[in-house]
C-alpha cells in the first residue's frame, strides 16, 4: 500500500517529495540520492531531480511507495 502524500500545489519535484517524505535532509542531498538509488514513477525508472509530479503519480523507492494526492 502506497503511502498517500497530499500537496497543495498543482505539482512538486521529485527531489522535493524525497525532503517531503524525510529521505533526504536537504534539496542538495537529492542528486546523491538518486544518484545510489533506484527511484520509480508511475512505474519508470527516474533519476531527474526536477521531475514533476502531479496527483495521481506514484514514486517507488528503498522498498515503499508514496502516492501524490491533492
């Protein structure tokens, strides 16, 4: 079961749902970060930072899912 991540905004980043959800502890960490993981939206392969994400997309990471909301 994904974990549901609600947003106010039309969109975030990809690095800025990994700050969201505490797997990074800044926006500088995200390259790193996927940079050593493998990062999956809606099912792809991903490594772009800058990737947006709207509601209804769905990140897979380190084992768990996070579902973008509105």
């Amino acid at each position: 079961m994904a974990q549901s991540v609600k947003i106010t905004t039309p969109y975030i980043t990809l690095g800025q749902l990994l700050k969201l959800v505490n797997l990074i502890d800044n926006g500088g960490a995200a390259k790193a970060f996927l940079a050593e993981h493998e990062v999956r939206v809606n099912g792809e392969q991903d490594q772009r930072r800058g990737r947006k994400l709207y509601p209804g997309d769905v990140v897979e990471t380190l084992g768990k899912a996070y579902a973008i909301g509105a």
